[in-house]
C-alpha cells in the first residue's frame, strides 16, 4: 500500500497525500469498529462469563502467535488483493477510504498473519459493542501506521530508501508481532489463574 498511496505517487496523481491517507484511516477504523461492534454484540449474546471469555483470548493470542512463529505462511486466506486500478479511475480520497474500508475489515483481502483472526476474536470475546469497536478501532489504527514511515518522502530516491527499509524489517515486525500475542496471551491465562 505504501508503494501506492505515497506522496510522490499523490502529488503526480493531483492529489493530497495526507487526504487520501486521511480517508484511508476514516474508512479502514469506520470498517473495523463497525465488524468489531457486531462481533462484540454477537459475543455478549453467547453469555460466556468472564471466567470463561479471559482464558478464551489468551489461548487465541497464544495460538496466534505460536501460528505466526512456526508457519506465517500457513493461514487460511483468500487471494484477494485491493483493485489498483482505482488508484488512476478515482479521487484519492475515494481509493483511500476503499482500500482502508476493505484492509481495516482485515478479511477482505489476503490474510498474511493469524493476528487478523485473533481480533476478530478478541471483538466477540469483549463481549460488548462499544468494547468489540474499540478492538477493531485499535487493529484498524495499526494497518494506518505505516504511511507515517513515507510522509517526508520528497523524492523518487527517499521513496525507495524508505520502502527497502519496511521491507528489510518486515521480518522482525512479524516476529515482534507474534511475541507480542504470546505475550498478551500469556497475561490473559496468568491473570486468569
């Protein structure tokens, strides 16, 4: 996404950077507090108790992570990527709040880490509307926070430098991701006990 929505690409395109990532944050936080509310209104219809729903997460944030650590590559997905063709039929602000609507939903397009699915989870284990949107908030919050890394990308040269940086480090944000799971996992049994 970074390598679409940047602000070389935008300026080019005659277009405001910070609107079309405006309006991808809007629409990717509006998609995911939106199936985040149904999934917390769905799990307090379930009445798990607390004693029953605390356990539940930790063991989906450990077996998320320990998903992520052994196999990152094995989790179920659709092949399904964001239509780039927007980019050059529509304003930015249109392809920016499409795209943010469908990668915030999380399932929408491919699935690359089993944390998508552990909050889906964890909104249905809140086990309330207003606590389901704020997960699916703070999930959607997270896949806006990259285009922060391009903002002062001024040139063609800086654009590339910053985009073979993300990529370099992608493999230790999957692994502090999944540490981070099994941690909260962790918190959530040890709490429980």
């Amino acid at each position: 996404m970074l390598a679409s929505i940047n602000p070389l690409g935008e300026r080019a395109r005659g277009n405001r950077w910070w609107v079309t990532v405006a309006a991808f944050t809007v629409g990717a936080v509006a998609a995911a507090s939106l199936i985040g509310a149904l999934l917390g209104g769905l799990g307090s219809l379930a009445g798990l108790s607390r004693a029953v729903r605390l356990p539940a997460l930790g063991t989906v944030a450990l077996a998320a992570g320990v998903a992520d650590l052994v196999s990152p590559r094995a989790v179920p997905t659709s092949r399904r990527q964001v239509d780039e063709r927007w980019v050059g039929a529509f304003r930015g602000w249109v392809y920016g709040a499409g795209f943010g609507a469908q990668l915030g939903a999380g399932v929408m397009t491919v699935v690359t880490s089993a944390l998508v699915y552990a909050w889906l989870a964890a909104a249905a284990l809140v086990a309330s509307p207003g606590g389901g949107a704020l997960v699916g908030a703070a999930f959607a919050a997270g896949r806006a926070a990259p285009f922060a890394l391009v903002r002062r990308a001024v040139r063609p040269e800086e654009l590339r430098a910053r985009l073979r940086l993300l990529a370099g480090w992608a493999g230790r944000g999957r692994l502090a991701a999944a540490g981070a799971s099994l941690a909260v996992g962790a918190g959530c049994l040890v709490a429980r006990w």
